[in-house]
C-alpha cells in the first residue's frame, strides 16, 4: 500500500450503517422511527463531545433519506447514492464548516440555494459543522428560512458547545444529545479492530488506551493507529504509559491508600518516581479523582463499617483534588503544584473528627442531651476517626466539661430527678396538651431558670441581641475555632445544659 493511499484507523473503520454506531443507541432508535412513521423534521441540532459521531451520524441520516429505494434505515452497501454521500461526491448533500463560512453574507448565499430543487437526491441536505462558530447576524439571517424552509430542504447542524448557539436556533430544531462512549463499548471496539488489522495487544494497554480517550471513539482509534506506528504488531501497557505519560492505575490506588493514611513520604516518593518517569500530573489527578469515586461509590454500597474511607472523607478529598485541577494545569510548576493539592487533600480528609467534636462541645446536637435525664450527667468525649488525633485543646476542654459536671450534679446514675414540692411532676399527656406559653420551661426571648426543665423542650432563641450576649460567654478557645477554623456562624440558641459550655 503506498503511503499517499493510506487511511488512518479513524477514517477506514467510520461506520457506513447506524448499526455500526457505537454508543448512541438513542439516536438511532429515534431517527430509525422517525423514517419509519414518515416524522422527518425539517432541522436537527446534534449536540456532544467530540469523536461521538455526531459528523457520521449526519451522513447517516442523509443517506438514509436520499439513497434510491428510501427512505429507510438500512442502506445497501452497493447503493450508488449512499456511496456518494459517504465519500462526500453528493451534490445534494452539502457539508459546510461553520467556523470559516460564518459570516452573513455566505449564510445569505445558503439560503438563496435552498430555493433550487435538488438535482438527483430526494432532498437537499444541508450539514454545517460546528454551527457555534457562525455568528449572531449569520444567526439572524437563517431563522426565517430555519422555520418555515422549502419542503425539499432539511437541516443537520452538529456542534460540542450548545450553549453558544441562539435559543432562537434551538427551538426551531429537534435535539439530539450523544453521550460520552463508555470505556468498556471502546475497548470492545478497538478489540475487533486489533484482531481485524491482526495486531496483538494486551488488555491492559486497551484499558489505557481507552482512558485516555476520555469518551470519544476518534480518540482512541487515533491513539491507537499511533501506537500501532511506534510498537509495530504487538502493543502491551507499558508502551502505552510510556508514550502518553500516564501512571499505571496500580500507583495510582497506592497513591490514594497513601492519601488516606497520611502517608506524606509514600506521596513524596510516588510524586519524585512520577517526575522522573515523565507521567502528566494533570492526567494523574484526574485518574486519582476517580478512584476515589470508586471508593465513595464502594463505601455507599457496603456500609461505612466495611469500607476503610467514609463518605464525608472521600467527598472533601474529591472537593481538594478538583480545587487543584486548575492549579496544576495552569501552574508554572505541576510537580509543586500537584504535591501540595495532595497535601490540602489530605488535610481536608482528617478534618472529619474535628467537626464532631466542636458539634458535641457547643451543644449542636441537642439529641443525645435530651435523652438523658435533667439531673443525670453527661460524659462528653472526643470521636476517633481514620488516622486523626484528638487535638491536645479539645482533650483539654473535654476533661474539663466532665469534671465540672460531676462535681455541680451530687447524684448518681440511680437518682430519680426532683421537681418543685409545690408541684407536681409533668407528665407526657400534660405537656403535649399544654399551649407554649404553659409548658414549663418555655422561652419568650430569655430563659426561665426557674422553670422545671422538660427532655423534649428543644425550642429555640434566635433573638440577635440575646445571641450575642451568648456569645461573649462561651470560652474563647471554643469561639476562635468555630470563627476561625470553621468559618462559623451563630444564628440561634439551643437551650442545652451551660455546663456542657467550657
């Protein structure tokens, strides 16, 4: 074969009937009964990433209507028409880039065409690619002719940024959304490729491969066209990392179990091993966020005893590897910038357990205060989490809560709680019958201290002054950390035990 006739991968293996479309299963079922019903629209706007199929698709759907015992679905491959319009010959199927014909005067152009007949075809087809690039007056200029056009004429606009063509453009269309391809649907495909082309190539290297392309089949049949140019007959994973710069999806779990366990050697080390071998950080990050999905998909499946992460940890960690994202595509230095993203990662994921001890602390969750009795006490203590050490300050204020508590409360675990002698004790039926205003303990902008306090009360004060003044009381250790650390801020009072207040 000479190398003027050579076609890419890309370009031989287009598919020439729409049940070679991988993928948009969507698409084809609503074109195929849109031809079957007779329910041809006038316009369509095809909408995606790119190497989806949106470009073939359109030739599809054209030869479809236009070959010469349609319009249906399946084309023989020896129609005459349906050759022509795949190899782009067809004077009635006409193919226009948006991005260099999008000035006015040539969309003026097109729509005087479209007045003519066409010369051998069913209809006239007009396919413009990239229809995003043409701009607002060339817009202008076709929506007349977009309503109400010839019945001969039909419209296929393709485009990867939806949001740049005029609403106006939209709703005069029927849209159609192609979707990433999922990796197992491409490396099926680059496998019958492969034994097609009769190249060996290891599982392995196709799962890369196929990564890499990110959802669009032009891409990894283009990745994989240049692989077959660097390793010849017989493609395996290591050649592929090493051509694209991308870490082994093994490193890439060591450097996430690293990330969980604070290990900031093992980070070091994997980063210095991932500079040395040339590996995209960027590429790395992105591989890294996904393990970690796995992890809160896993963790949201079998129960947070059996995982070894928790959802909240793998939520803040994604938060501070897509945070870092920018930073290490942009930044001047990826190494730098990458290890401190893993850094902030890690920070963000041992932050958990100082969240519950604060909310114990301050009294923000009121629900396990009501279930003890108003006179028995409460040991406050500090949770544990997955390689976090309870902070020296809240150990301190702990200790110091449960001391306090027991020396101001004189009874024991098996004393019944007192009530007022000219009083009776409440029971259930009475409060819930009570009004607001008569059930003990209730809170009119201040609080009753003199009143019996009720294990259901859990009202609250969000009275602005009286919050205030609350908050000069508390210490300042626990003020600094909920202003500071937690960017917190106090809009209601619940009533709660001052004791349990340091």
């Amino acid at each position: 074969m000479s190398e003027q006739a050579y076609q890419v991968i890309a370009r031989r293996w287009r598919p020439k009937q729409f049940s070679e479309l991988v993928g948009q299963d969507h698409v084809v079922r609503t074109l195929g009964n849109a031809i079957e019903m007779g329910r041809i629209a006038h316009a369509y706007l095809f909408v995606g990433p790119r190497g989806t199929g949106k470009t073939t698709s359109a030739r599809l759907f054209a030869k479809s209507l236009n070959w010469e015992d349609g319009p249906s679905l399946d084309v023989p491959a020896d129609s005459d028409i349906g050759q022509a319009i795949m190899d782009g010959r067809c004077l009635d199927v006409i193919e226009i880039d948006g991005a260099s014909n999008n000035s006015v005067d040539q969309v003026r152009d097109l729509r005087d065409e479209c007045q003519y007949a066409p010369a051998q075809c069913r209809f006239k087809i007009y396919v413009i690619d990239e229809v995003h690039m043409l701009s607002q007056q060339a817009f202008n200029a076709l929506l007349k002719t977009l309503e109400e056009p010839p019945p001969h004429v039909k419209f296929v606009f393709a485009t990867t940024e939806s949001h740049k063509v005029l609403p106006t453009i939209v709703s005069r269309c029927q849209r159609f959304e192609f979707r990433s391809i999922p990796i197992p649907l491409i490396i099926e495909k680059l496998d019958e490729i492969c034994k097609a082309e009769s190249i060996e190539v290891e599982e392995e290297a196709l799962g890369a491969i196929a990564r890499m392309a990110m959802g669009g089949m032009r891409d990894a049949q283009s990745i994989l066209d240049q692989m077959i140019s660097f390793c010849g007959k017989s493609i395996n994973q290591r050649d592929v990392l090493e051509v694209y710069g991308l870490a082994s999806k093994k490193m890439i779990e060591k450097l996430a179990d690293s990330l969980v366990d604070a290990n900031y050697d093992e980070i070091i080390r994997i980063t210095d091993e991932f500079s040395s071998e040339g590996v995209d950080f960027y590429r790395s990050l992105l591989d890294l966020s996904e393990v970690f999905r796995e992890f809160l998909l896993a963790c949201l499946r079998e129960g947070q005893t059996k995982s070894k992460v928790s959802p909240e940890q793998c939520v803040r960690i994604l938060d501070s590897l897509r945070a870092g994202e920018d930073l290490v595509k942009m930044g001047l230095s990826e190494k730098t910038n990458f290890e401190v993203t893993l850094f902030r990662a890690v920070e963000s994921g041992r932050s958990r357990s100082i969240d519950q001890v604060i909310r114990r602390i301050s009294g923000m969750i009121p629900d396990e205060i009501k279930k003890k009795r108003p006179d028995q006490p409460t040991k406050l203590s500090a949770p544990q989490s997955v390689g976090l050490e309870t902070p020296p300050l809240i150990e301190e204020s702990v200790a110091k809560a449960n001391d306090k508590e027991s020396k101001q409360v004189g009874a024991t675990e098996d004393s019944e709680p007192s009530f007022p002698k000219d009083k009776p004790e409440p029971n259930e039926e009475q409060l819930e019958n009570n009004t607001p205003e008569e059930q003990p303990g209730h809170l009119s902008g201040e609080y009753d201290t003199n009143a019996p306090t009720s294990p259901k009360d859990t009202r609250q004060i969000k009275d602005s002054k009286l919050i205030e003044k609350r908050i000069a009381e508390l210490p300042d250790a626990i003020r600094d950390i909920m202003e500071e650390k937690f960017k917190g801020d106090f809009v209601s009072i619940e009533k709660i035990d001052e004791t349990r207040l340091i």
